[in-house]
C-alpha cells in the first residue's frame, strides 16, 4: 500500500523517521540495505507545542528538532515523517474500476461525502488495496483515502523548513508502525489476519489488516493521558508527577501477594500501592477494553466472523505494567509488544540492545517511518 500524503517529493534519497507526538518527539536514521541503525534521538514534547493533533507552536517545535540533528550528528535534511492521530480522517471508500490517472476526480467526489471539512481545504491521498489487475473489468474497488486539513499540514512542514529538513512524505502513523510488521504480516501458506493496536499518549489506532491488505482502522480517543489523568485524580497530583507514578507504580491488573512485595515498606509504597494505582485507572481499563471489543464486532459483523490470528501492541501508553497480557486475555487474541528492531543491523559496540528493546513500543513508528526512508519513494 503506497503512503498517504507521499507526493510531496519523489527523490530517491535517504531521509530521516521522525515522530512528533504530545509526549515526546523521536528520530530515527537509518542506512543501506539492509537497513542499518546509525543513530537516533528522544526528546520531550515542549508543552503547548502539540494540541489535539496540530502544531500550536511551530518555532519551539524547530528548536527541538534542531537540538536533536546536532545530537545525532546526522548530515542528512530529507525526512519522512506522520500526522497525528487525530488531524488524519482515513476511510475507505469504493470506486468503479478505472485507471490510476483518472481515479483522482472520482475519489475527491466520493471523499466529500464523508470529510467534515470542505474538499477544497484539504490536502487528499489515497491507495488503491488492490492491484487493477485483479478486480473483473464493471467491479468496485475499494480505495484507502487519508485527509487532513491544509493549515495543519502547512504547520508541520514549517516547522521542519525552519529546522533545515525537507519533507518527502507525510505518512499515517499506523500505517507507518506496520511497517515494521512486514515480515510478520504474510505466512509462507496463507495471509494472516493481524491485529496492530498503538497506545499513544494522546489516541490509539486500533488497524486490521489480511496480510498487507486494510481491513479496518480506527483511532480511538483513549490513551495513556486518561491513565495518567486518572492517577492525577486519584492521588490529587500535577500531570508530571502522575506521569511519573504510573511509570514507577502503575499496575492494569488485580495486584498479586508478590507484586505487593515489589515496592519496598516506606512513604511511597503506602501511598502508590498496587491495589490503590490499579482502583484509579480500572475504569480506563474498563472503557478501552469495552472499546475494542466494539470495532473488532463491527470488523465480524462488516466481513464476518474471521479469526485474528495474530496482534501487535505498539506506542508508549502500551507499558503500562501488565496491559499487554490484559488485552490478550480480554480480547481473546495472542498479543505481543512490537520488536520494531527486528530486521534491522544493529552495531552493538555502539548501542545498547536492552535500552533499545526498552524503547520498542515508543520506537515503531518512527522506525516504520525511517524504513520508508530507505525505501525507494516510489
């Protein structure tokens, strides 16, 4: 599936992945093929830069990323990167079979019935989730379309040109997280059904794929912010101090005898307790969980009833502790946290695999993202 909002440039050069989220903005470079890791960056999301999805401040947002290319002493000024969550309407739409080149008009007319914007402030891409050559001459075709708002596309790439980078395409960050499925997302006898769930710290996407093929994407409004609002509430604390509980304490199943055991006796553990954290955040839980069971009924009752075979959890509101194993046993669906690393050749004389594979689930985006940098931009 080729990338949405992909035809701002088509140079075949390398370029950077990059990340702005609410909570932290990350870099990733990578080189050759295969691809190898030569650098990468993390840096907090200065507050007020990133509200609901659009940059509100784009010259702090160039001071930060300019701190991080000289912390990476990268070279490189092309970059890929993802709109939020939350500035991206995707749907997917069909369409009679007709050429690429005159596919455009008749996308923009049916996307008009769907975008809660005029098409006309709107920057639109869309992919085909077939080849032309499969779908019978009178057939539908089913198109992926993604939209965003032309002033929130426009504050993005101004920000990067005022950090020196050139932006070659604006992905979708789901999209971009799969990215680094690819060799998971087809069985040698078959293609898998495959669940990809990103825990942001402002939304979750919720995707579903055959193979390569969408099937279903949903951004649900849940994250780890309604984790850390609820523990803010709970415990009566700033978000910063929240934030810093639910990293240390933070717990999405009952607490066992031994988990209690895990903090020692002292001010802390009376007040951050196991079974007190888990009471603050059991609704989120409550209401995530009761969220995804909904679209995974409204995939069976779309196409029926096909099996997930596999599922992926990315982003970093998915480390909270135990809510990968949660989310399997509730949904019924093997889970596991992304290793977005794999594939990739990595110098150990120069990094440290365990903090590496620490920074998995915050990392899979901008290494999908970085991966298209590497990538012929066809």
């Amino acid at each position: 599936m080729r990338d949405l909002f992909g035809g701002l440039l088509r140079p075949r050069i390398e370029a950077l992945g990059l990340e702005i989220g609410s909570a932290n903005i990350k870099m990733v470079e990578l080189s050759g093929t295969p691809p190898s890791l030569k650098n990468l960056s993390i840096r907090p999301t200065p507050p007020g830069v990133v509200q609901e999805g659009s940059i509100m401040e784009p010259g702090a947002l160039t001071e930060v990323i300019k701190e991080m290319l000289a912390e990476m002493r990268t070279r490189k000024r092309y970059v890929v990167t993802a709109a939020s969550n939350l500035a991206v309407i995707t749907r997917t739409l069909q369409v009679p079979k007709m050429p690429l080149k005159q596919m455009e008009e008749a996308v923009r007319w049916e996307a008009e019935r769907y975008i809660p914007f005029p098409i006309d402030e709107v920057v639109l891409d869309y992919a085909p989730l077939d080849p032309l050559e499969a779908i019978p001459d009178g057939e539908q075709m089913d198109v992926v379309v993604g939209a965003a708002r032309q002033e929130t596309v426009a504050s993005l790439v101004e920000a990067l040109k005022a950090a020196g980078l050139e932006p070659l395409v604006i992905d979708v960050k789901p999209f971009a997280g799969l990215r680094t499925l690819n060799a998971r997302l087809a069985l040698a006898d078959r293609e898998p059904i495959t669940l990809f769930l990103e825990i942001g710290a402002e939304t979750s996407a919720l995707v579903l794929t055959r193979g390569e093929r969408l099937l279903l994407n949903r951004v649900i409004n849940l994250s780890g912010k309604d984790f850390t609002a609820a523990i803010s509430k709970a415990f009566n604390l700033d978000v910063v101090a929240a934030e810093d509980a639910k990293k240390n304490y933070g717990l999405a199943t009952i607490p066992t005898e031994d988990e209690d055991m895990l903090l020692d006796f002292d001010a802390e553990r009376e007040r951050f307790n196991p079974a007190r954290m888990y009471d603050a955040i059991r609704p989120v839980l409550v209401e995530l969980t009761t969220e995804l069971r909904r679209s995974l009924e409204f995939f069976r009752v779309q196409v029926g009833d096909l099996g997930v075979d596999q599922g992926f959890v990315a982003g970093g509101g998915s480390k909270l502790r135990s809510l990968v194993p949660l989310l399997s046993d509730t949904l019924g669906i093997p889970l596991e946290v992304t290793d977005p690393w794999q594939g990739i050749q990595i110098d150990k004389s120069r990094f440290d695999l365990e903090y590496l594979r620490s920074l998995s689930p915050e990392f899979t985006v901008p290494v999908g993202l970085a991966l298209r940098g590497v990538n012929p931009l066809d």
